[in-house]
C-alpha cells in the first residue's frame, strides 16, 4: 500500500482496514512524513487479486481517510497505488 502526504506536517496511519474484512495490525501501521511517500506490503489475503478494486480505510490524525485503488502483485504480498 502507498500513501502519499502532500502536507507539511506528517500523517498518522492507524487502523487500517480493506475492503471492511482485512484488518491491517489493528492499530498504528506507521506515519507518512510531509511532502513524501511511505509504502507498505500487504500479505496476500482471500479475496485479493490483481486487476481488483480495493476500498482503504484508516484512522489519521487528521481525521478518518477513505480511498480506492487497484491491487497489483508485489513479490510476496500486494501493491496498492
């Protein structure tokens, strides 16, 4: 998964959830710093295939976040863009 913060400040990336069944670490994933980006592999999970639309959504300290991506094959687990 990357997320990209166009911000000044960093952002916190905290219960993530996809597509309301997989739940990432259940609390804090990591921080996102300002004006960069941070990825993260996901582990391959049921239901999960590549060409798929996949609905995120998280906890921030800017409020709840929502987005959509395509899932793409990473090595051992998958891309989000």
């Amino acid at each position: 998964m990357r997320a990209h913060d166009e911000g000044d400040q960093r952002l916190r990336v905290a219960r993530v959830t996809l597509n309301a069944a997989v739940t990432l670490d259940g609390g804090l994933l990591g921080y996102v710093v300002g004006h960069a980006d941070m990825r993260w592999t996901i582990a391959k999970a049921a239901g999960l295939r590549p060409g798929a639309t996949l609905t995120m959504r998280c906890e921030s300290d800017h409020g709840d976040l929502r987005a959509t991506a395509p899932v793409a094959l990473a090595g051992e687990g998958w891309r989000l863009s």
